[in-house]
C-alpha cells in the first residue's frame, strides 16, 4: 500500500508552550490513505437572490425588446404538393436535388397577415428566429444525403416558385420541369443557383455535392436528427449516410422500404429581406445519392434506359420561426 508523506501541525499545551518559543511545533506522520485526516472541505456560498432572478429579467427583458422591435412569435408552415418525390438512378441523368423555397414562404406569409396590406407594403424584411426542414426518407439500398440552407448569390438566374396558400399553412410545386414527381438533375437553374451559391468546391470525379467543400462563412449553424437516435450539430451543411439495405429489394411485389425520418434546423436570429427577390435570397437544397456494393452508380436491369426506383421522399414540410405583428 502507499504510503504519502505529509506534516501535520500539533498543539502543544500550555505547560510546554513557553518552552517552545511560544510557537506551534510540528511532527512527521504517514498516511494510509495519502490525504491528511484534518483536511477540511469548504461549503460553497449560494448565489444571492438577485443574481438568480437578474437572469430570469434579462430574458424577459431580450424577449421584450424583439417584440417591440420585430413582432411577436409567428409560425410559416410550407409543404411540398405531392408530397411524395421518387428516387431513381439511371446511367443517363444524376435526379439527385430537390429545392426548397424559404423566402417566398416569407413573402407569402406577410401577404397573407390579418395586418393588413398596409403593413405587408412597408415591409422590407422578417425577422426570423430559426428554419426547420423535416421529411422522411424511404430507401431500398445505401444513400447518402446532403441537406445545406443559405442565401442565393446575387445576380444568378433562379426560377421563383409559387407558393399558395392553403388552410393550415402554405404550399408549393415540387414537380420538375418536366412535370413529374422527381428529383431535379444538375442542369436544372434552381439547382445550378444554390450549388454555386452554398459549395465552393465540387466533387472531382462526379462534379457533384457529395464530398464538396461548402462555404460555411455565409451558412446558418444548427443541429439535426436522423432515424432514431442519430442527432449532432452543424456549420451549415448536414451530410448523412445510411447504410443497409431493405428486404425484398428489386421492385418487385414483395419489396420493403426502410423509413428514415430526418430532420434539420438552422439558426438565423437575424432580419431577412424579403422585397427583392434578387438580393439574399433564401433556399434549402437537398441532395439525395444511392451508393450500392462500394459504387455511387446503380446498375440497371439489363436492356433498360429508364434505370430503376430506389424509394422516395415523403412529407417534406419546411417550418420557419418568424416575428411579425404587434
């Protein structure tokens, strides 16, 4: 066992205290244990009431001045109609994006305040507290995901989608050019606006998101969760792999999906314009790749140009926490 070394003061009594210079005197003693058995442990003070309580104040205070500055807490739910993309791959075209419209969710939203279109003119931008995208992945095989929300650069020709409103919320196309409810390819001017505006550099064998470098200066932080227990934070852009594949994959009668529930959010506590489209623009771009047996490239069936469904994009729902109002 250990022994520590230690000294230890003693008191001497009265009757040796002259004799010993009026002074304590010390003696030499080894501890079993290593510590000395008169220590000491000092209770810590409790903080006063008024420390408690100033933080409580300061809240209510910060919470106070946003609502005389920006409005109060308001609620913009956007859902995509149909809402149900399907993923497939072919050797021809790379269907991998899907763009969410953010500030013409705001636009619509002012428009449709009960303050009135007095109100809706004069205003220039919203405040936004934070943007929250959630959907649900349904998947065969591997995929991996990259999901970025951020401003568009200016001067980049971007198509304006139109949002309508519906009784519990705001709705928009989530057809691609060609009418059907599939993810859009690289070429598309949605998609070519928000990569170049959000990456900075592509992947070098596919030119691709995936394996991108993001410019993080200019995109919002924030947290995610993915499936069931995986959740982290963020700079900017959420990247996700899902490894596994279903049971009965192939597209035939018996073929099962595996659910993957994900969802992102990004802080902004900032005002966001929203009278100039062409100016800070806001978007979310969703990126979606299936990786099979090491490859990023599925194989379709012999004979085939259409190549093959791997699974599809349900209840894509953006919401954004706003103020407005008084």
């Amino acid at each position: 066992m250990a022994y520590s070394y230690y000294r230890q003061r003693r008191y001497i009594p009265y009757g040796q205290y002259r004799r010993q210079g009026g002074r304590y005197t010390t003696r030499t003693r080894y501890s079993k244990k290593g510590v000395s058995k008169r220590t000491t442990k000092g209770k810590s003070k409790a903080k006063p009431a008024t420390t408690r309580v100033s933080g409580t104040m300061q809240s209510k205070l910060r919470e106070l001045d946003l609502i005389t500055k920006h409005g109060k807490p308001q609620k913009v739910v956007l859902k995509a109609e149909p809402g149900e993309l399907l993923l497939s791959e072919s050797p021809a075209d790379r269907r991998y994006y899907h763009v969410v419209p953010v500030t013409e969710a705001l636009m619509a939203y002012v428009s449709q305040a009960p303050e009135g279109p007095k109100m809706h003119a004069a205003t220039k931008e919203l405040y936004v507290t934070g943007v929250t995208l959630s959907l649900d992945l349904f998947r065969d095989c591997p995929v991996e995901m990259d999901i970025v929300c951020g401003p568009l650069a200016s001067l980049l020709e971007c198509p304006v989608k139109q949002v309508k409103a519906l009784d519990d919320g705001f709705a928009y196309n989530s057809l691609d050019d060609e009418g059907q409810a599939k993810l859009c390819g690289p070429e598309d001017k949605s998609v070519t606006a928000a990569a170049s505006s959000f990456y900075s550099k592509f992947n070098t064998n596919d030119s691709s998101v995936f394996g991108g470098t993001v410019n993080s200066k200019i995109l919002p932080n924030g947290n995610y969760v993915a499936g069931t227990s995986r959740k982290g934070t963020h700079t900017g852009r959420v990247s996700l792999q899902f490894k596994g594949f279903a049971q009965g994959r192939g597209g035939g009668p018996s073929v099962s999906f595996i659910k993957e529930p994900v969802r992102a959010f990004w802080r902004f506590d900032k005002a966001v314009p929203i009278s100039d489209l062409s100016n800070g623009r806001y978007v979310i771009l969703v990126a979606v790749r299936p990786e099979c047996d090491g490859f990023t490239t599925l194989v379709p069936p012999k004979g085939s140009t259409q190549g093959r469904m791997y699974g599809a994009l349900r209840n894509i729902e953006m919401d954004a926490s706003v103020r407005y109002g008084l």
